[in-house]
C-alpha cells in the first residue's frame, strides 16, 4: 500500500519512500512541561497519531520518539526571554522538578484520553544531558561554535544551507535582524547550544559540561535525542507549524552541521488551531484545555472527531458550536453501529462492494492523511443496505485502525423503546422540545431528571438517544 505526504521541505506531496525497507523512524517534539497542554497542542498530537496509524495500516514497522522538554526553554524561541519552567515554578511556588512531574503527567491523561498511542520512546530532556553534551562537542570540533559571555552558541555562518527548511534568506535576516537581543552573537540568528549561569545566574537545573555548569539550550535536545533513538538520518520529523522557522531550522543546522549529511527526509507540519482571538497560545493566556471541554459535557474523542473531519495542514476554527456537530455526529456513528450487532464478518466473507469501501478509505487516507474524507467512506458505508451487517462490522472494525475512534468497542445495542419507562420517555419528548425552542435551561433540567430516574440521554442524527446506565 502506497503512502503520500506532504513534505515541508520541498512544499509538495511526495510518495513515501522509508530509508530502510517496512520500516519507519518517526520522531516527534513533545511537550514543554511548564503548564497544561491546549487543545490546538493537543491537535498536533492527534494529527502525528493519524501518521503513525496511517503507516502502520499500510504495512509499516513504525518506532516513534518524542521528547518532553522538562529543562524548560526561554519564552522566545530565538534566545531571548525567562525561562518557562522557572517561571512556572517561581509563580506557583513549587520546585520546576515537581512542576515537570505534574505536568507531564497531566499531559499524558489528555493523550490517553484521545486515543492517541502511546510513542515507542518518550526521552525527557533532563535524562539525556550527555548526549547534548556530546553532540555540542562534536560541533565544536567541526569548527561551528564559539564561546562568548560564557556561552557556546552556534555559528549559523559555518552551514551555508542554513534556513532551507522555512526559505529564509539570509542576506535579508542579516540586514533587517535587530542586534541588540544578545550583544554576544556574531549573528542575529545565532543561537546558544549551551548556556552557563553567566546569562540568568543560578539555576534549580545545572549540570557540569566542559563549557562550565549549565544547562543546555533549547533546540539541542531534539537533535541529539532523535539520533540517539533513530540514528543519524531517519525519515519523518513532526510538529506544529510554528516550529518551522526557527526550532526545526536550528535542528537541521546543528545535526547536518555535526554529522555532514541529510538528517530527515520528510518533515511535516500541523497548521494552528484558531480560537476566536486568533491562535490559542499560551504565551498569550487565551487557550482551552481538555479539562475544560469535559466540563461542557464534550467526550475526549468528540474533540478528536472534530479534528479528524479538517485536513491537518489547513488552520481549524474552533466554536462550541463546531464541537456539538462532531459529538453529534460521532454519537451517530455509534448509534448505527451498535444496531449492527457484535458479530463482525471474517476477511474472507467481505464482498467485492466491501472491499470497493475499504479501498476507497485508503485511497483518501494513504493521500497526506485526509481523514475527513475517509469518514465520509465510513459513513456511506454504514448507510449501503447492500452489505450485511457482519459485513459492515468488520469494515468498521478495518476504518478504525486509522481513525482511532474506539468504534471497534462499541457493544450492540441491547434495549428498544418498549423497554423504557413512559415517564422517562415522557421528559425526552419535553427535552428535545425544549432544545428546539432553545430553552437550553429546561432541556438541561429535563436531562438532569432523565439521569435520576436512571438513564442517559445523548443527542443523535436520528434523534435522541436513551440508554439505562450501567
């Protein structure tokens, strides 16, 4: 099965070929673990696990590699600023050590919570100090460092390729670059490997290095763990769109710089989600977490369906609004399928009409990921009376090992109307007539009743949906 993705690098989709046959190294930049991840970070992650999910049901052997950055980096990308685990530990009055801990466990409840797979190597930065150590070590010996204030910055000026990735140019970068964000650089757009307490004093993470005690910059970790794991050329490198122009380019700089080769060959980005104050951010205060979307009654996979129906490399609005049309609409995929029955067809029993679906399927999703129309697959599928319903089971069964929806563990409904008591049925007549009067206080009244009499009440494409509680 053919895989095509889109490749920042050459800003076109390119037929998947891996370095090393049914095999893929898959590295991705995880989170910095100063404060709660957002729902537009929390994308990113759903999109590397669409990747990874794609691959694998094409045949792929995949080992993925993501960092937690829980040394912290500045609160700007090019050197400048506070650090943010300092910054979080100072404000909240607890060591950045337990702030790391925290939250990178809370980190990982929301990844769970999605759906999204676990990566095969999770490598906290502060683990692998030595390695940054020694890839910094290797620069210097290549002639592409300098020490100045006690730091050792990297000299964009030794590696003539420097900004491919993001297309900047350099001639441009050094005549319109301010200098006066750190007066030890040669360059504007050099930047620190190693930082001593020289820059900010006393740090709660020190570690000695041949440079003096200190601590690593920013932009080394990825590189000197990813080849740690994956060696020094592998085949996918992920993140958000706003790593391109400075973290993902002082990637490669350094890595090809240290090892003289082409380090990734594909390199993919997730595009921004938008609240509607523009990108949600933390550094700007304005951002939802997924705690706060259970609140307002939203599923964990509800926000992923949401995303799931947008293409990863296209900005996703996010509205409430847009949220209750993916719950509604995953809610309906569980409604047909739990009419289906739990008996699932074998793969020899599937019809040529079958088969036409699942190709079709991976036909969109084998394209760079487009799992909105995939769904649309999914959905004709459900609604075709000419296929069975074992039949449909095993489909649904074979669509989810992409989409990650937990639709293979939905149980065959049980229940019909008669079962329910004509109180009960009564108060969801009154809810759903309150919702379309847009007496949203009643209709949760109403719902509140529904569930101390004993059962749930969820909103389908076909209708209310009721169901005792177990």
């Amino acid at each position: 099965m053919k895989v095509y993705l889109y490749n920042t690098m050459s800003r076109t989709v390119e037929e998947f070929k891996p370095i090393t046959e049914g095999f893929v190294g898959l590295y991705g930049c995880g989170p910095t673990v100063y404060n709660y991840a957002h729902i537009g970070n929390l994308r990113t992650y759903i999109f590397e696990d669409t990747l990874k999910r794609v691959l694998r049901h094409a045949g792929y052997k995949v080992k993925h590699v993501m960092n937690i950055t829980d040394v912290g980096h500045l609160t700007g990308d090019g050197d400048e600023g506070e650090d943010k685990m300092a910054k979080s530990a100072r404000e909240s009055g607890r060591s950045v050590w337990d702030i790391a801990k925290f939250y990178t466990d809370a980190f990982f409840r929301d990844y769970d919570s999605l759906n999204i797979i676990r990566p095969d190597v999770v490598c906290p930065a502060t683990r692998h100090i030595q390695q940054m150590i020694d890839l910094i070590k290797r620069l210097e010996e290549g002639g592409h460092t300098y020490v100045a204030g006690g730091n050792v910055y990297f000299s964009i000026d030794t590696f003539p390729a420097y900004g491919r990735l993001a297309r900047l140019n350099l001639d441009d970068l050094k005549s319109g670059a301010r200098i006066d964000i750190d007066s030890n650089k040669r360059n504007p757009k050099d930047f620190v490997l190693w930082f001593t307490n020289s820059k900010f004093g006393e740090q709660a993470m020190m570690w000695d290095s041949p440079w003096g005690r200190g601590y690593p910059g920013w932009h080394i970790e990825c590189s000197a763990m990813s080849m740690y794991y994956l060696g020094e050329q592998f085949d996918i490198h992920c993140g958000g769109i706003d790593a391109i122009p400075v973290h993902h380019t002082n990637e490669i700089a350094q890595s090809e710089a240290a090892t003289g080769k082409k380090w990734v060959n594909y390199w993919m980005h997730g595009e921004f989600l938008l609240s509607d104050k523009g990108k949600m951010s933390k550094s700007s205060g304005e951002f939802l977490t997924m705690s706060v979307l259970k609140e307002h009654g939203y599923d964990p996979l509800d926000y992923r369906y949401f995303c799931l129906g947008a293409t990863y490399r296209t900005q996703l609005q996010f509205s409430y609004q847009g949220m209750d049309s993916a719950r509604t609409a995953r809610l309906g995929l569980v409604e047909r399928i739990a009419s289906l029955g739990d008996s699932a067809a074998s793969a020899a029993d599937i019809s040529e009409k079958g088969k036409a679906y699942m190709d079709q399927f991976d036909g969109f999703v084998c394209n760079d990921l487009a799992t909105a129309r995939g769904l649309s697959v999914l959905w004709n599928m459900l609604k075709d009376e000419g296929l069975s319903n074992a039949e449909k089971r095993y489909v649904v069964n074979y669509m989810d090992q992409v989409l990650g929806l937990k639709l293979s563990e939905v149980k065959a409904s049980s229940q019909g109307p008669q079962d329910f008591p004509a109180e009960v049925l009564e108060l969801v007549e009154k809810r759903a007539q309150a919702k379309k009067n847009k007496d949203w206080a009643s209709a949760d009244l109403f719902r509140n009743q529904i569930e101390e009499l004993g059962y749930t009440v969820k909103d389908t494409p076909a209708g209310p949906s009721l169901q005792k509680k177990m």
